[in-house]
C-alpha cells in the first residue's frame, strides 16, 4: 500500500511540476515576446506622430498663407481654430509682432491606465516653424499632437496580445492534464 501511494504522490507532483514550468516557460515567452514587439512599436508611434505634427504644421501654413499676406487676424484664428477641432491636435499657436493667439482642444477621457502611458512614455510631438512668404516672416506658427490615440493603440493591441497569449496558456494546460 506503501508503494500505490507514493506513485501516486509521484505522480502528481510530476504532473505539478510540468504544468508549473509551462506556466513559467509561457510567462517568459509572453514577455521577452511583448518586448520584443512593442519597442519597435512604441518607436513606430513616436515617429507616426512626429511626422503628423510637422504635416499638420504645413496644412495650417498652407490655410493662412492667404490671411496673413492680408493681415485678416480674425480670419487666421478662425482658421487655425477650425483646424485645430481635429482630436489628434492638442494646440495650436500663432504668434507674430501685431497679435498673438493660442487654440486649445479639451483633452479627451483617456481609456488607459496611466501607468501604461508611463510605461510606453509616448510624448506630445510638437512642430514648429516661422511662417515666410516671398522672403517675409510673418510670424512663428507651431502645433502640438494629442499623443492619446497612439498610445490607446498600442494599449489595444498589448490587450489583445495578452487575451492570446492567455488562451494559449489554456489550451497548453488542457493538453497536458
């Protein structure tokens, strides 16, 4: 009787002990893997949003080019604040010797933890430029992207990789039992 339960004590410790180091070898995976993809994400993000504050700095150049060879200031705030309604622009600043303005977009409720943004350090790329027409400056124009939605991407897609990776984990341990 001495022998029936030690192999059955056996036998469920070995069976504990291969579940355990699956758990362990899937944790390890699941991680070295997030790391492994998510930097090059998070430096794709950051270069995506650089490259969306200077073409959103040259849109908005383009629109007031017209107003400012006029000096129509309200017509360039209007425009600048039309623009500025996008999400994905957190400010908008025009600033020349006669008049200075400044549109802000109320920030949006955020569906991320914060520590996550602090994890991925997504920051607000910001553009700016002086704005010259036929060899005359105008004044300095500049721009600041909301860094909310690209960093909600990539909280997305950490989730989802997490939900496979979790399923994967339950299939492994089905398997094996």
């Amino acid at each position: 009787m001495s022998d029936l339960s030690a192999a059955r004590s056996t036998h469920y410790s070995l069976h504990a002990r291969i579940m355990g180091a699956v758990l362990a070898l899937v944790l390890v995976i699941y991680l070295a893997t997030l790391a492994v993809l998510g930097l090059p994400l998070i430096d794709r993000a950051q270069q995506n949003l650089d490259i969306g504050a200077e073409r959103e700095l040259s849109a908005i150049m383009t629109a007031i080019q017209d107003h400012v060879l006029l000096r129509d200031y309200p017509a360039i705030e209007q425009t600048i604040a039309a623009r500025a309604r996008d999400p994905l622009i957190q400010s908008a600043r025009f600033a020349s010797p006669q008049v200075a303005f400044v549109v802000r977009t109320p920030p949006q409720t955020q569906r991320y933890p914060d520590w996550f943004a602090a994890l991925v350090d997504v920051h607000a790329p910001r553009a700016r430029s002086e704005l010259v027409v036929g060899g005359t400056a105008y004044g300095v124009l500049s721009v600041a992207l909301n860094a909310g939605p690209a960093i909600q991407g990539l909280w997305v897609l950490a989730g989802r990789f997490t939900l496979l990776t979790i399923g994967s984990l339950a299939a492994a341990m089905l398997l094996l039992r």
